[in-house]
C-alpha cells in the first residue's frame, strides 16, 4: 500500500486518490501560496484561512494538493539545474584557463575539478566494435597534455623536495 507522510505528521498515512471535488480553488491555491511564497506556518496558514489543522492535514493527503506542493517545491530546483546548465561552458573555461596559474595548487586543483567532471564511465572502449562509438573528450589532446604535465610537475615537486631532504640527511650522518 502506498503511503505519504502529512505536512506536519511523522507518521505514514495512506494515500489518497483526489478528495477535493472539482479541483483545487482559489482557496487552496492561496493556502500554498501562503506555505511557500510567504513563508507562514502551517499553524499561521490554518488562522489565516480559518481552516482547521486536521482539515489541512486531510488537504495535504489529497492526490491535486500533493501534485501542486510537489511543483512549488521542484520549480526552483529546476531554475537552479537549467542556471547551472547554461554556465557549465563558461566554468569548464576558466577551469582550464587556472590550469596555466602560475601557483601551482592552483593550477593542481583545477585540473583535479576537471577531471571530477569528466564522464568517466563513458570514456572506457568495449572491444566490441558493433556499439555506437563513445563522445570525444570534452577539451582537446593539448589540453589533456597540460593538465597531465601540470599534474606531473606537481609530484616532481614533492618528490624534488623529499630528495633534498634525503640528501641534506645524509650530509649531516
């Protein structure tokens, strides 16, 4: 059996085909409205309205109230993900651009945040031929080449200054 938990309660209580006939009104419109865009509690919401908790508790049960509930949660997330979306080009450029930062943990974390991005999963070739073939890579074999240089130059480094430390160990023996 399917269940819900009620806007206010912890406990699961079946859930419910539509109760509300005819729809949502105005009424339930502007009681969502009231939870969401001007931020009142349920307690606020139900003075407010003059509506009874077990009654809001019923509404919040009712397949419509859940439905518009769930859009006014989810509508800002999706304005964030397409936001996100349309910068992505812009952030993996100026990633790449920090790749050639003179300070090299700079240039060092970058490369690691591009490499986070990547698709991984799809960067592996099955050696059956018949699939469709992988999408290329998405910044060039020049590109490739530095972040993988600046990454070495970053273990040259330490392993550079782990040797001098050997070395100055041995000299004072």
């Amino acid at each position: 059996m399917l269940t819900n938990k009620c806007l206010t309660d912890s406990k699961p209580i079946p859930v419910k085909v539509t109760t509300i006939k005819g729809g949502l009104t105005k009424q339930h419109k502007l009681l969502i409205d009231d939870l969401f865009e001007r931020g009142l509690s349920e307690a606020e919401v139900c003075e407010k309205h003059g509506l009874a908790m077990d009654k809001l508790r019923e509404w919040s049960m009712d397949a419509d109230f859940r439905q518009e509930v769930y859009h006014r949660l989810f509508t800002p997330v999706t304005k964030a993900w397409v936001m996100l979306a349309r910068s992505a080009p812009v952030v993996a450029a100026r990633l790449i651009e920090l790749t050639e930062c003179e300070k090299a943990e700079t240039a060092r974390k970058a490369c690691l945040d591009i490499f986070a991005m990547l698709p991984w999963e799809c960067n592996v070739q099955n050696s059956d031929e018949s699939e469709t073939p992988l999408p290329p890579l998405p910044f060039s074999e020049e590109t490739a080449s530095k972040l993988l240089a600046v990454l070495a130059g970053e273990d040259e480094q330490s392993v550079d200054a782990n040797d001098a430390h050997t070395i100055s160990e041995n000299e004072t023996e």
